[in-house]
C-alpha cells in the first residue's frame, strides 16, 4: 500500500533559492514542451510522445541559452514531462480539459524520485536532491520504502514535501461496534447512540477574515505591489481554513474507525447542501467529499465497512421504534417530535441515525 506523508519544510536562504529556481525550471520545461506539443500538431498533425520530449530535454540542455537547466535536479525535470504527458492522457481519456500553462503565480512543486536513496529521512532533516538536508516539522513516524518526492511551496511562501511511501503491511483492527451517522447542516453529524460532533469553532472566524480579506483584493488594482501582498493574505486564510479542515476530518474518520466494524452512511448530502450559503457552503461541500475518501480507506484499513444508504429513504421521518412514516417531520424545523402511533419521542437527527444504520445493516444482508 502507497501512502502520501506531508511535512512543512524551513529552508535556508540558500536552500530557497535552489528550490526556486528548480520550481521555474521546471515550470519552463512544462510550458516549453506543452507549446512544443501544441505547435507539433498543428503544423505536422503529430503528437510529441513522452520519449520524444525526453530526447529534445536533453538536446534543449546542451543549447547554450538553456545550460541552466543543467544546474538543477534532472530527475524533477523528467518528472515534469511526465506531468505534461499525464495531463495529455487525462484530456485525451476525457477526465480533463486540454492542459493549461503553469503560472509563477499560483502554487509550486516538482516531483523527484528516489532513486539511490538519494531522498532520505536522517534526524529532524530530509535529504533531497541537489538541495541537500532541510529542516522539517510534523513528519508522522513511518516504516516503509520513499518512492519519490513532491516539493511544493504555496501561494503565501510556505515550503512543504510530501513522501510517496511503500508502507509495510501492519494489521490494524476496529472495536467492533455499528454505527449509523445523519450528516447535518448546523452540526456536522449525529449518530445513533445520540452523540453530536460540530464542526470545528474556529471556522467562522477564520471565514469572516477570509470573506474581509477577500473584499480587501478584489479592490486592489491589477497588478499592482498592493494586490499581490494582498493575494498573500488571502491565500493564508484559505490554507489557515484548509488546515483546520484537514485535522478536523482525520480526528473524527481516525475515531470512527478506530471504533466501528460498520459505519452506515447517507449516499449523498443532498439536503445539507442545499442549506448551506456562499462559503459555508464551498467548505462543507470540500469536507464531505474528504470525509467519504478518509472513512472510506481508514475503515477498510480496519478490516471494517462504510455501507452508503441510498438518499431518498426518509431516514428523518420514519419512526426508528414501529417504522411508521410521519409526512410533518419533513418541516426541518422540527427538532423533536413524538410519533404518533408508539408514542415514542425522538431527537430528529438521532432518530434519523438509527434508521440509517437499520437500513445500512439491511442493505448488508441482501
Ligand atoms: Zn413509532
């Protein structure tokens, strides 16, 4: 199993500049060969295969103009070609849109292999090629084989790397319980015991900043000294809000499958999304996409199972005690009801919990 381990870096002033220079020239050799490939087509209608550019890379490295490319890690300008050719396949297969230019604007990276142990873990430093030892900080401890590298440096100036690792087999297992989750729109779910997990505190404050923020730019004139110290702020923010959101989701997918040998969930959170607004709504609707991928994999790591219930069961207003359908629990402002045939009082969400871990644990049995 492959596994991607992210850490900041912290860089020397030397080492920065070494790295910047490698994210420009890699930058270039992407931008040079997608125009190559462009203007392949048109004039000759033939498309520049991967080993093609790889010749003319090492026929462009011996022209006097471009001897700087010899000056930074050759691995990381292979693997810029290969960007390129996957992003061809990707357009070609449909999965993506015709490759665009890279900007010097947006986030940088270039990706290195290992090869020769050439990148390695030694103390509170990694060795990477032609940069040498750096600095890191919040490396999880890790057994297994580095692939390759991927260095990056985001739009506010932060250093990271992430590690491609072959991980060693481990045998992880769960508590054995059975859980149902409603995701939620104030809340971020219930589950069927009755617990309640909210999303993290700190996301509005850090989403009115941002929103301030944001503002702040779009009055900025283009391309001015301003504007860009101003995309720096903004771009904070986001990752500020990104981090939050990432620990967050790993805390409670970590928890779930630590916990549960099936965790029934609604297929789709339709009627969550269409309560969210503006912001609210671009992050909830990143986290529920990152909460299936996290619970999916941290549970089957687990030996458990994630079992999606389809969405137009109504898991709010059926009755978790006799099954009874009540058609007034479909007003959402209704917290708490008593059914009218058992007599039973429910918490809306716990209610709705229950019924989808009852029908998740039957969707299992056919
Ligand atoms: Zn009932």
């Amino acid at each position: 199993m492959q596994k991607g381990i992210k850490a900041r870096l912290y860089p020397t002033i030397e080492q920065q500049e070494t790295l910047n220079k490698t994210f420009g020239s890699c930058r270039f050799v992407y931008n040079h060969f997608l125009a190559e490939r462009v203007r392949s087509y048109k004039e000759d209608e033939t498309s520049l295969s991967y080993n093609k550019t790889a010749h003319l890379l090492t026929e462009l490295k011996r022209d006097e103009d471009h001897l700087w490319l010899n000056e930074v890690d050759s691995m990381a300008l292979q693997e810029s070609l290969r960007n390129l050719d996957r992003a061809y396949q990707n357009f070609f297969k449909g999965n993506a849109g015709f490759p665009k230019f890279h900007s010097k604007h947006n986030r940088q990276s270039y990706r290195t292999r290992n090869q020769g142990n050439g990148i390695r873990i030694v103390g509170n430093a990694v060795r990477i090629p032609k940069i040498g030892l750096v600095k890191y900080k919040g490396l999880q401890p890790f057994e297994g084989t580095i692939l390759n590298a991927t260095v990056s440096k985001s739009a506010s100036g932060k250093y990271y790397i992430s590690l491609c690792v072959e991980m060693k087999e481990t045998v992880r297992t769960n508590a054995g319980c059975l859980i149902g989750i409603d995701v939620g729109i104030k809340e971020f779910y219930t589950d069927s015991n009755g617990n309640t997990v909210s999303n993290p505190k700190t996301y509005s404050k850090h989403e009115k900043k941002l929103i301030r923020e944001q503002r702040r730019l779009s009055r900025k004139q283009r391309g001015s000294n301003n504007r860009n110290k101003q995309r720096i702020r903004v771009a904070i923010q986001h990752e500020k809000i990104a981090n939050i959101r990432s620990d967050f989701l790993h805390k409670v997918t970590t928890k779930l499958a630590d916990e549960n040998q099936v965790v029934c969930v609604e297929e789709l959170n339709v009627k969550g999304m269409l309560h969210n607004h503006h912001l609210a709504k671009s992050i909830s609707d990143v986290s529920w996409g990152e909460f299936f991928r996290l619970l999916d994999y941290k549970t089957a790591e687990r030996g458990g199972r994630v079992v999606k219930v389809p969405t137009f069961y109504p898991s709010s207003q059926t009755c978790s005690n006799c099954g009874y359908k009540n058609p007034l629990v479909k007003d959402l402002a209704i917290r708490q009801w008593t059914c009218p045939v058992c007599g039973k009082t429910h918490d809306r969400d716990r209610n709705a919990a229950i019924n989808i871990l009852n029908k998740g644990l039957e969707v299992l049995a056919s």
